[in-house]
C-alpha cells in the first residue's frame, strides 16, 4: 500500500496481517500459540551507544518457551538484549492481537463481538482519561520549547491520545504507527492523522518536521541509534526530540519488581549513556525532568507485577481511581538539535 502524503513519504508498505490469539496469559506466561514458535534471534555486534563490542552477562529471562538473554556494555554500561529478536519478530509480535490486549491501556476495537474481544474493548475505553491526561501533561513540556503551531511527528503513536492533545492546542500534528487496527481506531474515534507503517523505512525529507515525539518506547527499538539518527535527520536544526526513558540504573529499581522486565526491551537506557547518545547525534538536552504518569492502581499493579496490590484496590472499589504519581527513576527528556551537529563518537 502507499503511505503517509501528510508525512510528505511515499513508501511500499506491506499491509500488517492480523495474528489469531494465543491461549495463556499475558506478560512473561503466554502459552506456545504456533505464531510465536516463528520468532527468531540475530547477534548484536557492537554497542548501540558507543560502539564497543565488550560486554558481560546482565540477566536471563524466559518467553514463550524461548530464553532471553541480556548483557551489559563494559564500556558505557548499556544493558542490551543480545541476541536479540529480530525485526521481523518484533514486527509479528507488535501486530498481534494478544499483544494489544496484554498492554490493557492500548486494546484496539474488537473485530468480533465476542465476550473475549469486548472486555478488551472495555479496557480500552475505560482507559481513555488517564491517556489524555498524560498527553496534556506531554504537550504543556513541549509547549515551552515549541510555539503553537508548530509542526509535530509522533513515532509510534498507537491510538493517537498524543496527537489528540497536540491537535486541541493548536499544532499541526501527525503520527507514524506499525498497527493498523490502532491507526485505524485513532481516525475513527479521536480524529487524528495517523499514517500505517515502520519509521524506520519511512524516507523523510531532512528538516521536515519542528518537534519529534516517541512516548513509551524507549526500549524498543530495533536500532536505536538508526532511529534516533533517523528522527534527528528529520528534525529542523533548533527542532525538539521529546521522549521518556527509565534509567535501569536508578536505585528505586529494586522497589519495582518486574517493571520493564520483557521480551520486547531490546536495550535499557541509565542517565549516563542516553545522555551520550544523544550527544553523538547532535542533540543538546534542554529539559530532564521525572516523569508524572496519570494511571489508577489496577495498572501499577500490572505493571510491577504485584497481584497484592490489585487485589487490595478491587477490595476497597479504588482500583479505577485517577492518581498522578512521580515516577521514580522514569523521566521526561527533551533535546534540541544543534544547529550545527557535531557528531561525536
Ligand atoms: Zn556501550
């Protein structure tokens, strides 16, 4: 198909092909569905960051009966998955339907009214004003570095909350994202332009856009620093990159239980080495701030994994209560690029 004339890109995309749904459960349990037999590894040679091909054991986890194994630079201390999956397995994973639905805050509408489909469709839903909270909060940081008006991409916007909050402050916003029935959900209901397809092949003319945006992916992408090169390039010189990542090197980790712990973390960032790799690519950090995420009990539990707290919450009717909690060691980075990049090792 061709994609994205407002992202000024004419590109042959493959339509991504639904995936039938798994048995099990989310998260690090799901079952052997036959799809995820199909995954695959490669080597990671060298660093993303720095480039040295130096590292030692970090941790091992196991998914859909497959061992995943991560290593930490010796260098610059970047703990990376190593092998790690594929493109073409993350590609599967991300278009699943299972996929969707484990993460209860990004369930796409349900292509059958069956029971099953419609509680994911629930969730959804019931998730919609904790997501646009969080996307306010996002645009107010971006709004101090960009004027009203200014032109903005969000790579990997899933239903496009952000786009949305962009769009009632006044700027010209536009998402990039690999899930059809997402991108096709964010036109329908919340009436934002969103295109279908990977970033990474997307042929972007250099400077095209004032601000970048990449919310809840600071791990994973396949290549990070072919994808930060690519958003820079696509980035006006003075233009901002906006994103959040979670410094796996905070002490407040060991409070956070299996937080970010997935087979889809192909690299964890600490404070250090994201400051580095911007650095490399030209950008200069203007905002470092801890991260507030709205969110309600029954989602941290979820995410931390601690099934005690979710069970107290439904047991006092709390569980879908609006909170607005720092998150400790997560933090909202803005960097601008220089007007004249100097690309250091
Ligand atoms: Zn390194």
């Amino acid at each position: 198909m061709k994609v994205a004339s407002s992202l000024g890109v004419v590109e042959n995309q493959t339509e991504p092909q639904p995936l039938p749904v798994g048995s099990g459960e989310e998260g690090g349990n799901w079952s052997r569905s036959g799809w995820t037999d199909s995954i695959s590894f490669e080597p990671v040679p060298t660093c993303y960051v720095c480039a040295s091909t130096t590292r030692t054991p970090a941790f091992d986890l196991s998914f859909f009966d497959h061992p995943f194994q991560w290593v930490r630079c010796s260098d610059c201390g970047l703990v990376f998955q190593s092998p790690r999956l594929t493109k073409g397995s993350l590609d599967l994973i991300y278009n699943s339907e299972l996929y969707w639905r484990g993460r209860s805050d990004a369930t796409p509408p349900p292509a059958e009214s069956t029971d099953e489909l419609r509680l994911g469709y629930n969730n959804y839903e019931m998730g919609h004003p904790y997501r646009m909270a969080q996307a306010r909060q996002r645009v107010r940081a971006l709004s101090r570095h960009l004027p009203t008006g200014s032109r903005v991409l969000e790579v990997g916007c899933a239903a496009g909350f952000f786009l949305s909050a962009l769009k009632q402050a006044g700027f010209d916003a536009t998402g990039i994202e690999l899930s059809a029935a997402m991108a096709e959900y964010g036109r329908s209901r919340l009436d934002v332009d969103i295109q279908v397809g990977d970033f990474d092949q997307l042929e972007i003319p250099p400077g095209s856009y004032d601000g970048i945006a990449a919310w809840g992916c600071d791990s994973n992408f396949h290549d990070v620093r072919k994808t930060y090169s690519h958003m820079v390039e696509a980035l006006r010189p003075g233009g901002i990159l906006a994103f959040n990542y979670f410094d796996f090197d905070h002490p407040a980790r060991i409070l956070l239980g299996s937080f970010k712990r997935v087979y889809n973390a192909i690299y964890y960032f600490n404070r250090s080495n994201v400051t580095r790799l911007l650095n490399s690519l030209g950008l200069e950090i203007v905002s470092h701030s801890t991260e507030f995420q709205y969110t309600c009990l029954e989602e941290v539990a979820s995410m931390t994994g601690r099934r005690g707290v979710q069970t107290l919450a439904r047991t006092l009717g709390i569980q879908r209560s609006m909170l607005r909690l720092p998150i400790v060691g997560s933090y909202l980075l803005l960097a601008r690029k220089r007007p004249h990049p100097s690309r250091r090792p």
